[in-house]
C-alpha cells in the first residue's frame, strides 16, 4: 500500500544544524501536507538520547519522520523504535563525528556566539544550486539567526553522537535516504554505504543540488519524495517498480 503523505499523517520534522522547521516548508507546500500535520522538534539539546522520550511520544503509528543532516541522524537513532511509515532522511552522515572536525565545529559554535549566526554562517555556505540559490541562501542566514541559541547544545550533538548503522539495520519501516548528487557536506556515497546495512532502504538521488537541496530546490525534493511514496509498500517494506 502506497503512501498518501497529504493524508494528514503527522509528519516530525527534525531540521539540521542552525535550522529551523522552515527547512521543509516549502517542500512541503508542494505535497500539499497541511499544517496541522506538522509537528517540529527543534534540535536544543545535546545528547541523541535526550530526543528519545519526545520523538516516541510524537510519533503515532503511520507517521513520516522527516529529517535533514543533523536531525536526520537523531532520526536514524530512533528507526527501529518509531512507528512511523517511513523515514525520509535528506544528507545524512550516519557514522559517528570524525576527530578532526571537532576545531571546525567548536570555531563556528563561538563564531555564532560572539559575531551573530548570520555572520558566522555566511562565509561557510556552499555555493548554492536551485532556480533561486539567492533567495535558499536567505532563508538559510535567516534561519541559523532564528536558532542561534541551540548551537551550543549542536555542536555538542555532533561531537558525541554515536554511530546510527546498527539502529538503521533493525528499522522495520522504508526508509528513503535523500542526498544531493552535488553533497559535498554529506556526499552520495554515505547514503549508498548506509543503504549496504539497511534492506528496507532506498537511496534517491538528488540530481544537480547539494547539501541544502531542501531549500535550494524543493519542488524536485517533493517530486522525488512523491514518486519515492507511491512506490513504498509498507505492508511488506519493499519498493514496486524498481
């Protein structure tokens, strides 16, 4: 049985470092979700397991947990104890945090602290792809002001959170890994070695955008999403036509 994801379903929203739930908006504006459907879950705190006792609270049976970069992961811990109908994870990094971007990290954690998110952030955008990368890097800088006061406990999340493989491994329900083809935050190949120890995945390409597709193109997200739905059977947990 496909999935209706207008059918007014929750749909948990985590978004990633710096990001509020405007990062799905208008992606979901184009698959019509309404927005008594949409229950966010800011990432202010800065442990994997502090997000446990909310998310299984939110989350009912035939829920979409969706996720992006740093939230995706907080999902991806969550997967084989959610009763969701499926997870849909954009540009995720599922491995633990690598040594040596701990500098990197803790420099922008006090960059955003003493010069203002915006600033901070502006410099360490990627070049944007999209009909409008002028407009995604906007609401981008917009956004990391707007939760500047959580990138304490995200920069904490990211430095100690633990290696989500083995969760995704036991997820019961589909899940798509999204990622821009042009990722070089999260680049395709994590999907596709996520998807190695994960059989109720499936990897969806994100042609031509990067690590922000969300927001750099979010009709061709919802576009991919939406044929990613009418595919999912989630009495068996496998994908038709493929």
């Amino acid at each position: 049985m496909a999935i209706d994801l207008a059918d007014g379903r929750p749909w948990i929203l985590l978004p990633g470092t710096l990001c509020s739930e405007r990062v799905f908006r208008a992606f979901l504006d184009e698959l019509c979700v309404p927005d008594t459907a949409l229950q966010p879950v800011a990432l202010q705190h800065p442990h994997v397991e502090d997000y446990d006792e909310v998310l299984t609270e939110t989350c009912v049976q035939g829920s979409v947990v969706c996720g992006f970069s740093l939230g995706a992961l907080v999902a991806a811990h969550l997967a084989d104890r959610l009763p969701a109908s499926t997870f849909l994870l954009f540009g995720l990094n599922a491995h633990a945090d690598q040594p040596e971007k701990r500098e990197g990290r803790e420099q922008l954690a006090r960059d955003v602290i003493m010069e203002g998110a915006n600033t901070a952030l502006a410099p360490r955008l990627p070049i944007l792809a999209g009909p409008e990368p002028q407009k995604a890097r906007a609401l981008l800088l917009d956004m990391a002001q707007e939760t500047a006061g959580q990138i304490t406990a995200q920069t904490e999340l990211a430095l100690t959170r633990p290696d989500a493989c083995e969760v995704l491994a036991r997820a019961r329900a589909p899940i798509g890994l999204l990622t821009g083809t042009e990722d070089k935050i999260t680049p395709l190949a994590m999907a596709h070695t996520a998807a190695q120890a994960v059989p109720t995945s499936r990897v969806i390409p994100l042609e031509g955008l990067g690590h922000y597709a969300l927001v750099e193109d979010p009709v061709a997200c919802a576009s991919a999403v939406a044929n990613y739905a009418s595919q999912v059977d989630t009495r068996t947990h496998c994908y038709e036509n493929l």
